[in-house]
C-alpha cells in the first residue's frame, strides 16, 4: 500500500488520527454480458415494487460516488455519467476505475441496462479518493467532499456515497469538534445533500463491541450496516468472522453496529443487503463482478435515497431536506432484532434495528405529502 500524502503543520490536527482508509476489498470481476442478478437485494428491500408503484427511477437526480473510480464506458452507465474528478494525484479528469470496488458499488446505485441498479436512471459522478490498489487518506476524502461542495448545484448531485471508512470503532462524535471531513459533511447536509457511509467492517476485529468506523460516526451521515439478502449459505471472513449459515436479514458478522441506547444521535441509522452482491464489472463495458461489505448496503440505501429524491422532486418541484429522507427511511423500515437467529462465531446486542425497504420508504414519504397537501385544503 502506498503512504498516504500528509496534511501540512497548520492542517495535521484537522483530521482524525486515523490516517488511512481501510483498504476495501478487491470484487471478483467477470466478462460479461451475463443476465442481471440483482434480484435477491432487490426483492428484499422491495426495490422493484418501489419502482413500480411509485412510477421512479432516479430521473433528475445524481449521486456522487467517492471510490476508486468508475469504468464510464460500461454500458450499465450510458448516456449518465457526468465529469468528476480525481483526487488522488495524476490528472484531475483521470476517473478510471483501475481496481473495481467503484464501479461495482456504482452499479447498485444504479446500474441501468445488463444490471439493474435500485435507481437505473440517475446520474453519476465519479470522484476518485481511493488509489488502484484500494489503499486512501482521509487527506484525498477531504479534497473529494471539498470538490463535491464545490460542484454540487452545477453539477446536481442530491447524494454522496461513501461505501469506505477508517478501521476503528466509535461509539460517538463528540471528540471530533473540528474535523474537516466532519465539517464537509455538515455543510454538504444543509445543502440538502444526504451523505451515505458504510458503518465498518471490523466488527470481529472489535470484539463484537458496539461502534462504528469514522467518518460514519458522524450523526450527520445516514450510517449504514450489512445484513444478507438471502440464504447463501456459510462464510468464512479474512478477519476471522464465520457465519456459520445465512438467511435473509441476518445481521452480517462483520458489521459494525451502533444502537442508540448506546450511540444516541451517533447510532446505525438503518441496515441494508451487503453480502454479497452481483454488480456492474470494470473488466469490460459488458461486465460483471460480485463483492460483499457495508459498502455494498451503502449502496444500496444511496439508490433508495435518489429515488425518494426523484418522486419528491417530480411531486413538488423540489428536493426533500436532509431530514425529511431520514425521517422517510426510518418510518419505513422493517425491524430486524440482532440475535434471533444469527448463526455466528460473534457476540449480539440483544437489541432491535431497522432494516431499509425501499416501497416502505417512499410510502411514508407520500403519506405525509398526501397528509401535507389535504392540510392545505382546510
């Protein structure tokens, strides 16, 4: 892994001791063309039917992803990639994808053609912070964010995703008064923009203890766990998490996880299907790769986001508020109990969750438009 570029005297203190990205993990990448197989997360979260009674997709909308870039020739992406940029060294318009954890979280976004994302017809942006090996500084994060902020009513980006994190374990935000990503995220949120971060993959590695990984501990992000999608039978995890047999909305062993009891305003905000997940490839324009992670809940919850953006957006002429989508996404939620029938070789909170659904989502958002509008009328 390369050494992470250092921040300058006057600005070494502004980000947290935690120098470097976790290094995400390297998707297994196919040739394509091959059929879609989004299926299972999709189902689970109820994306399809979203989609369908709702009438959404993601038009008007763009997500940024931060990643080690995106293969924008794939034909999943056509027609919808706009420029983004690389911060990593080299040449800032340099956004290829030489590694492929960006491509294939990009495609669970939305993915549009050979894979079917959750919001198919929102753009994207590629902003490039982790290197082609999957190594990055929180310094390449921060250019990132500071660019997003820059370019994001030109370039209409309504959503961040952050499908990467430190290798820590927080139970609060509150020693990081100061913190520019912290700050970038706050003032990306009061822009209306929702910044979606994956809460860790080190909860093994952690002894089962509650927390999450910087920068999702910040309260202003929506933080994301991983759950499966369906029975996919037993894993065994590089770090040394085992589960010993999967189902649909068990809670992945290596997901960190934050309750309020504990976390408060800090805690998980809502889980997602993570592992794992077939997606959009960088080996060619046609093909596919298959990886598992928060990263890939992250994903996935980043294209319910667009697509609740999208309806409100189509229903009122504007974006919903920070707010307003979490607020959506938590009403909506199913509630998963960790430790009901997870089949693992770590320790469980005894404690209840929620678990993203796409349908349930944009139901409670047009409920309380509904409920908006007939108000007006008395």
């Amino acid at each position: 892994m390369d050494k992470p570029n250092r921040l300058s005297s006057s600005r070494e203190t502004a980000i947290v001791n935690a120098a470097t990205v976790a290094t995400v993990e390297k998707p297994v990448q196919k040739d394509g063309p091959y059929l879609p197989e989004l299926t299972d997360i999709d189902q689970l979260v109820r994306a399809p039917e979203a989609r369908r009674d709702f009438n959404v997709s993601g038009s008007g909308v763009t997500v940024a992803v931060l990643d080690t870039g995106l293969r924008s020739t794939h034909v999943d992406f056509a027609g919808r990639v706009l420029p983004g940029r690389n911060c990593t060294g080299g040449a800032v318009d340099d956004t290829a994808d030489r590694y492929g954890h960006g491509t294939s979280v990009s495609g669970i976004v939305c993915a549009g053609r050979i894979h079917t994302g959750i919001a198919p017809n929102a753009r994207i942006v590629p902003v490039k912070v982790l290197g082609d090996e999957g190594e990055g500084s929180f310094t390449h994060v921060r250019d990132g964010l500071e660019w997003v902020l820059e370019h994001w009513a030109q370039l209409g980006i309504s959503v961040v995703c952050m499908p990467f994190g430190a290798s820590d374990n927080r139970t609060s935000d509150g020693d990081l008064a100061g913190d520019e990503i912290g700050s970038l995220l706050h003032q990306l949120t009061e822009r209306g923009i929702t910044c979606c971060v994956g809460s860790g993959n080190e909860y093994y590695a952690h002894g089962g203890l509650q927390g999450m990984s910087y920068p999702a501990i910040f309260r202003q992000c929506l933080s994301v766990g991983a759950v499966y999608d369906a029975d996919e039978g037993p894993f065994r995890y590089p770090d040394g998490a085992k589960a010993f047999s999967t189902a649909p909305d068990r809670m992945t062993p290596y997901s960190q996880r934050l309750h309020h009891k504990v976390g408060g305003p800090c805690a998980t905000d809502i889980f997602a299907p993570g592992s794992p997940v077939t997606s959009t490839g960088m080996r060619n324009d046609t093909g596919e790769s298959l990886q598992l992670g928060t990263s890939r809940a992250t994903a996935v919850t980043a294209g319910v986001v667009l697509l609740l953006q999208s309806y409100y957006l189509r229903t009122t002429g504007e974006l919903p508020t920070v707010a307003d989508v979490k607020r959506w996404v938590l009403r909506g939620a199913e509630v998963i109990y960790d430790g009901d029938d997870e089949h693992d070789n770590v320790g469980h909170t005894g404690l209840t969750f929620s678990r993203l659904s796409a349908s349930g989502s944009l139901f409670s958002c047009a409920k309380e438009l509904a409920m908006r509008e007939l108000a007006g009328k008395e």
